[in-house]
C-alpha cells in the first residue's frame, strides 16, 4: 500500500512547477498583508506565515496541472481547466488552510486574493500559452523575466483590442442593415 501512495506522491510533484511556486507565494503573500494592513486584525504574521508555507507547496502543483491542461487535445477544455477548474480548486483549499490552521484570513483579504487568483489565472494562460513560467521546458527564470515586458503589454492591451473589435463588428452590421 505504501508504494502506491509513494508513487502518486512522485507524479504530483513530477509536474511541480518551481517558477510559479516561488513566484506564487511571494506575491499571493503580499496581497494578503496589504489587505489586511489596513484591517488592524491580529495575527497578519500567522495568516502571511500559513500563506507563504501553503502556497509554495500547492502553487507549484497547480501551475504544473495547469503546464498539462495546456497539452490537451482540445484548447477550450485546457483553457477551462487553467482559469476555472485550477484556481477554484487552489482558492477552496487554500481557505480552508486558513480555516483548519487558525489563521483565518479576512473577508476582505479573501476577496483580494480571489480577485488577484482570477487575473492571475488569466495571465497564466497568457504567458503560458506563450512558453513562458513553464518548468522543465530549457529556458531560465531569468529568460522568462525578458519576455515579460511584451507579455504584460499584450496582456493589458488585450481587453481593449477585443471591445475595439465587438465595436468595428457592431458598426458593420449595423450599416448593412441600414443598406437594406
């Protein structure tokens, strides 16, 4: 029985994904002391504490489920998994971390970090989609970091290109109704 469990233990950290823990916990970890700075609750060094331990463990396991999802035959179901299944899931468990450890975060800090999962998620499918923050694939963190510029810029610039083009489909057709 032992070695079963053994074995399942090597293929979840087979796919841990180092870039995305390190990075992960460092900035999961400040969202939750900025949120909760202004609360004045007590006990910000545990929840931070709880937050860097846990999130450096688990956030390497999600970004490495969400390396495979990208491999999937269909896009769609590999994009679902990579923004929706993923972050739900790591945002449930990492809540009752908080829950079972004692440190239970804030209203408002759990809604920050929600918040910032969901535009991470987004961006991880962005840079991953890209090549980048993916482990085992030959290129440094420090490569990974080059590319950032251009990445963040596609990325921010991405929303207003997609209103521009509902915009210029919305014009269209509204004037080859008005032909008729």
């Amino acid at each position: 029985m032992f070695p079963q469990r053994s074995s399942l233990m090597m293929r979840v950290f087979s796919c841990w994904n180092w870039k995305c823990a390190l990075l992960s916990a460092t900035a999961r970890s400040l969202v939750y002391l900025a949120a909760m700075a202004r609360s004045g609750s007590g006990g910000r060094l545990a929840v931070v504490l709880v937050e860097v331990a846990y999130v450096t463990l688990t956030a390497g396991i999600y970004a490495g489920m969400q390396q495979k999802a990208l491999g999937l035959r269909s896009r769609r179901l590999g994009d679902v998994i990579v923004v929706i299944v993923v972050p739900g899931l790591s945002q449930f468990f990492d809540w009752l971390t908080h829950r079972v450890s004692g440190a239970p975060a804030t209203g408002k800090a759990t809604l920050a970090v929600c918040c910032f999962a969901a535009i991470s998620a987004l961006f991880h499918l962005h840079v991953m989609r890209d090549g980048v923050f993916l482990s085992g694939q030959g290129r440094s963190l420090l490569d990974d970091f080059r590319r950032m510029p251009r990445l963040v810029f596609e990325f921010v610039v991405r929303p207003a290109l997609f209103v521009a083009a509902l915009a210029s489909r919305s014009d269209r057709a509204i004037e080859s109704e008005a032909a008729l």
